[in-house]
C-alpha cells in the first residue's frame, strides 16, 4: 500500500472513530434514581406521583440541557432499603442515585453500595459546613451530596387559632382554653422542646463526657417535668408517630401540630389559606432546638462509565445555587443546602418559619449531630421520654435514667 493510501486509510479510520464517538455522545442514558421513603409513609400510587412530579421539577430542566439522559424513579422503605439495593447490586441493577437520609447514605458507603462523591472541594465550597459534616465518613470521604434539608415546625388551622402560640407557656394557655394540640413523644420530635425549656445546654455536657452540675440535672428535670404537665392537659395529646398528628390536623381533630415541612404540600392542598405555619414555641429564656432531616443523594456503585457520567453531570445541576432557589421556591417545602442561595423570608411566612428552624438547629448542633446520626440515641431516648410522657415515671427518676443513657451511649 502505498504512502498515500495508507495516510487515507488512517485518516478515514479515525474520521470514522470521530463519527462514532459523536454518535455515542447522543444515545440515550438512562438513570435509575432510588428514593428512600421513612416507614411510617405509605408507598402508593399517590406518593409515587407526588414524588415524580418533585423529581420532575429539576429533570426536566436539565434535560433541556442533556436531553439524552432519563431518569427512572422507584421509591423502598427506608427499613428494607439497604437490602433491596444490595440485591439489585447483585443482579448487576442497582441504581445510579440514591435519595435517602444522610445517615443512610453513611451506611450505604460503609457497605460498598455507594462510591465517594468525587469533588469534595465544590461541595466543601458550596455547602453548609453543618450538614456536610454530617455525610463526611471518619476518613474524610463524602458519602453523598446535600440536596435538601426538611425543617420541624409547626403547623396550625388558622380559623381555629389564628395567632399561634409563641412561647411554650401560651401553648398551655391555649390549649387549656380549648384548642387542640397534637405533640409526639418520638424523641426527634419532641426534642425542640428541651431547647425551649433550657435543657440543651445540660444534654451537651452529658452526651460530651463533661462533668455535670446541679443545675444542670435541674435543667433537664424541669424540661421533662413540662413534657409531663403538657400531657396532663385535657387538649394535649402525644402520638408515635408524624403521620398521625399530619392526619389529625387534616380531619380536624387538632388545631395545631408540630410538623415537618415535608408535610406541607399535603396540607396545602387540603386546607388551603387554612394552613398557618410558623416556628416552634420558645421557652422563658431560650429558643427551639427543632430536629431536621437532611437529604442526600449518592452515588449507586453498579453505573456504567456512561452512567456514572450522566448522574455526576445531575449532581452538579443540583447544587447550582439558581436551581436550588427555584426549586424551593417552587415547592415551598424545604430549604436548599447551598450555602450561596438567598432565601427571600420577606415573602412568605413558611419561608419565615423554615429559616428561623434552621437558625435554631444550627445554635444547638453539638447535641443534634449526635442525634442525627444515631438512630440508636433517638430510639433509647424515646423509650425513656414515653412513660414519664404518660405519668409512669417522674421527672426526677427520668432524668436520672436519661443521663446514665446519655453516658453510655456513643455521640
């Protein structure tokens, strides 16, 4: 073959290869996107629309971008998730996302199912240092990337109570007047409370290994001892579980609930201008100290190069500070991790009531990192709280219980 030809040969070959590059470029990518949903949600036909059309909002403007990639959703318990994508992992179909609770994306990477998200550095620069601390593994590996965070408020039906109760003290005001309250003795749900009554500060002692004082052990008792005189009112009721309370302020069997913001689509749609929402009850002296839930999407170990490709590019969509604005503007239901967003809280009393939750978690986190990253503490503390909550125990024995726990229990 001659000089020439043998040029030409090699010129097409790689025209050719050009060619098929670009073509491969624009096939489609199709991405499957695991959501963790708590077990106390009910999994139907319903959430399933309700969650596409929130996944929706963000994929279908970057898909006007990258119009190739799609994104499947599939939606498991949080109990039988880890072991649903393991098995899929197996079959070589397990998924390229996964949305669930910072603590369960830990678990995720722990076990191999997930792999690092890889630039630390934008995440590091763009996010509240709190909450990446919370997917951050012991080896300085981040486990998922922070997309939203759910914020505990309250949520109230104006025509019942149209001016909510500010301070723990009007709370039993106005309950003892004849609304209805709905409260949880789910540790995290209640746990806002020992900010309010002036117990944070004792609870971070104990769960530091720090000596404790006299006045701290009377901080925590009289935090415990109003959890049991709220209980003790005729229009206060404590339940398990979030949903029930959700439910009773839909039936109108409660005036007003602590709630997360997850919530409040559904109670939008049911009570309309009803709907009245703003921050937890402050005590004599201190503020909240309201539980959130951090959102996190990670990265599936089984993608192919294509896939995993495709999901980075969604990730870094998801954490411009534009399009975390727009989508919380859009759902008014959480608020964005990107430190860089600007929250017009002028606007819009939920927004109000969500910034101020956070503000409060933040002021409290020593003790809240713990919490949210321990399911084991939220579980031992609830088995404490739940029968001094129902006159079982005093608060004085509680307490001594609660701090031997607190001691024992690894933060």
């Amino acid at each position: 073959m001659s000089s020439c030809r043998r040029l030409a040969a090699i010129t097409g070959f790689a025209l050719a290869l050009t060619g098929c590059s670009q073509i491969n470029s624009d096939l489609p990518v199709n991405l499957y996107l695991a959501i963790g949903l708590e077990d106390s949600s009910v999994i139907s036909e319903k959430s399933h629309r309700f969650f596409r059309d929130r996944v929706s909002l963000v994929v279908n403007e970057f898909r006007k971008i990258n119009p190739n990639i799609h994104v499947q959703v599939a939606l498991y318990p949080e109990s039988s998730l880890l072991d649903r994508i393991q098995k899929r992992n197996q079959a070589d179909l397990g998924p390229d996302l996964i949305l669930t609770d910072a603590f369960i994306s830990r678990e995720l990477f722990e076990r191999h199912m997930t792999v690092a998200i890889p630039d630390a550095k934008a995440l590091q620069k763009n996010i509240f240092p709190s909450l990446l601390q919370r997917v951050t593994t012991p080896k300085q590996n981040i486990a998922g990337q922070p997309f939203v965070v759910y914020m505990q408020i309250a949520c109230f039906n104006r025509r019942k109570i149209p001016r909510p109760p500010e301070t723990t003290q009007e709370l039993l005001e106005i309950s003892a007047a004849g609304k209805n309250f709905g409260l949880s003795y789910d540790a995290a749900q209640i746990f806002w409370s020992a900010g309010s009554l002036g117990a944070l500060h004792s609870l971070n002692q104990i769960s530091s290994k720090k000596l404790i004082k006299t006045d701290d052990r009377r901080a925590i008792t009289t935090w415990l001892a109003w959890l049991q005189q709220a209980a003790a009112q005729q229009r206060v009721a404590f339940f398990a579980h979030q949903n029930e309370l959700k439910t009773g302020l839909l039936k109108g069997e409660l005036d007003w609930i602590t709630c997360g913001s997850s919530n409040l689509a559904e109670l939008r749609a049911s009570l309309g201008q009803d709907l009245g929402v703003s921050s937890l009850p402050r005590g004599p002296r201190h503020a909240a100290s309201p539980f959130n839930r951090l959102r996190v999407i990670s990265l599936g170990e089984n993608s192919s190069a294509r896939q995993r490709e495709a999901a980075i590019k969604l990730l870094n969509y998801m954490l411009q500070p534009q399009i975390q604005r727009n989508f919380t503007l859009q759902t008014l239901s959480f608020l964005p991790t990107n430190k860089h967003v600007k929250i017009p809280i002028k606007s819009s009393s939920t927004l109000r009531a969500m910034v101020t939750s956070r503000q409060q978690s933040d002021a409290s986190s020593t003790f809240l990192n713990h919490f949210n990253l321990n399911q084991s503490l939220r579980d031992g503390m609830t088995d404490i709280l739940t029968p001094l909550i129902f006159g079982l125990k005093t608060p004085e024995e509680s307490t001594d219980e609660l701090i031997t726990f607190l001691r024992q229990s690894k933060s």
